[in-house]
C-alpha cells in the first residue's frame, strides 16, 4: 500500500491508473477507523480496480467551538486497517497542502444544508462539500462511497455530483451498528461507560417510531411524540432535532409517506450522536 501526501502525487497516480483504462474507488475519511467505514472499503475493493482511501480531519467542516484539537488521529491502526483491506493508496495530505495560502474557493449546495445538521452546525455542509469537491478533483475515482449514517451529506453528496457533473458515480451503503444498536461513529470512544450505554436511546426511539408506523400510525406528530418520550427515558440524553422527513428532499413530513426517514441528533454529556432510520411502510 502507497502512503501520498501531497495533491500533487496522489493527481499523478489519478492520472496513471485512468491512462492504463483501471476503474478507480474512493473511500473519503476522517480516519479513526471502525467497521462502519471497513464495509465501506470492502464494497469499493469488490467494484474497482484501484482502491484509494482519504485520511483527512478537514478543518473547514469544524465549528469553532467542535473537537478538531482532539479528534483521534491513530494512523498507525488506520493504516493498517487499509493495509489489511488491500487498500492501494491511503491518501493523507496535510491542511496546509489542501488550504494553501490564497485559497478563497468554497462550494454551498443551499437547499440541502438549511435543515437539520446544517442548523446546528453552520459552516459544516459547506466544508464538506468543498473539500469532498477537491478530492475528487485530485483522486479523480469512477466511484465514491458513503455511509448512510450521515444521511444529509450524502445526499448532499448525489446532489453536489449532479449539479456539477462530476463525473463520479456515489453509492451509500447502510448504517454498521454496535451490537445493542449504536451507529458505529469515530465520535463513540469519548462517551464515559454511563453515557455509552445511555447513547443507544437514539437508535431504540427510531425502534419505537417504525413500530408506531408498522402499526399504522398516520401522523409525523404522533410518531414524533413516541420518539421524543423514547429519548426521554435517558436523563443525561438532550435532544437536539428528531423528525420525520422526506428521504428524497430531508423536507419535514406531516403525513407518514410510503417511504419516511426518521432522522435525529442528540446529545450525551459532550457527545453529539447523529443517526436516522429509513422506514417502509
Ligand atoms: P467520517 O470518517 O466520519 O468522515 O466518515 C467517513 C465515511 O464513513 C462517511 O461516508 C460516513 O458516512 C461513513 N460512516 C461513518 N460511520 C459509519 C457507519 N457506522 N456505518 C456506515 N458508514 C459509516
């Protein structure tokens, strides 16, 4: 496996493999590497030729007052997790070399980043999807995966693609859960032994929200109520958004449709935990 730090050699290693006709998959990360983003590398090595993986903690999709000092950077097991997952290049330029001096450029995708993640977290949309832009722009891959997890990204993601024509085909796969239910997530391992077994409260109010639904429930505010009381079964677990929405547009629903995402984000001592759960009814 290739270590490439700098735009420049990962572009030219792009550029070889497109020449020799190879297919290239691209699996972007912040590192800290768990079984979430290890599905994803394995359904990329299984649809491409050349396999890239990004290990970037991207300063611009951090809040001034979120954890970028402290988000875990243990490369030596994210590369061998990699390594271990046949991973050709593992892609880890620093801030410096993606955000030299002079750069100005930011890419906004408005509509999908109003609601939701985009409320609590301002600038946080628009940073992904500028560095997701220039990553693709230096990896230059035929494919790209995501996690469902983060369900608004993707989206935003898909639409980026379209609206730019990037030329990248995006696949999202599904949400890897700890076995009592908890979205796997780098952000877990801060959350103290209380608050981890606390923070499954968010997958179990999506449980009691589908059960509402499979049992014939009609209205978001009724599904709604059945999740928030869920939730409030923790005492240390603070709710910040928890909605039924529209899979297509995140768009707030009123009526559960045929197909109602239930999406969410609360918050465990200092831990933010996202997830969301896609329901058919
Ligand atoms: P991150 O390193 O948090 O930026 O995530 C990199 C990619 O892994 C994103 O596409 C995430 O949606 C995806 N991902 C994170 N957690 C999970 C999970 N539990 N299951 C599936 N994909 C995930």
């Amino acid at each position: 496996m290739k270590i490439l730090r700098t735009p420049r050699s990962m572009a030219a290693w792009s550029e070889r493999l497109r020449k020799e006709g190879l297919t290239i998959g691209f699996v972007p990360t912040m590192g800290a590497l768990h079984d979430g983003h290890r599905s994803l590398i394995r359904a990329a090595r299984l649809r491409c030729d050349a396999l890239v993986v990004s290990i970037f903690v991207n300063p611009t999709q951090f809040g001034p007052t979120e954890d970028l000092t402290k988000y875990p950077r243990p490369i030596t097991h994210d590369r061998a997790l990699c390594r271990a997952e046949g991973v050709d290049v593992c892609f880890e330029p620093t801030p410096g070399a993606m955000y030299p001096e002079g750069f100005q450029t930011v890419v906004t995708v408005p509509e999908i980043s109003q609601r939701w993640e985009g409320q609590a977290r301002p600038h946080h949309f628009a940073g992904v999807a500028t560095v997701v832009t220039k990553l693709f722009g230096i990896v230059r891959p035929h494919l790209a995966l995501f996690g469902q997890k983060d369900y608004q990204q993707a989206a935003l993601i898909k639409r980026l693609v379209a609206d730019l024509n990037l030329g990248v085909a995006i696949d999202v796969r599904p949400t890897i859960r700890e076995k009592d239910g908890l979205a796997m997530s780098s952000r877990n391992r801060y959350l103290t032994p209380d608050d981890r077994r606390a923070a499954t409260i968010l997958y179990r109010s999506f449980q009691a929200g589908r059960q509402a639904i499979e049992a014939g429930a009609k209205t978001a505010s009724t599904v709604e109520r059945i999740m928030r009381k869920t939730v409030a079964q923790e005492s240390t677990a603070h709710i910040e958004y928890l909605a039924l929405c529209d899979p297509a547009n995140l768009e707030p629903l009123k009526q559960v449709k045929d197909r109602t995402l239930l999406l969410g984000a609360i918050r465990i001592g200092k831990v933010r935990l996202i997830d969301n759960m896609l329901v058919k009814r």
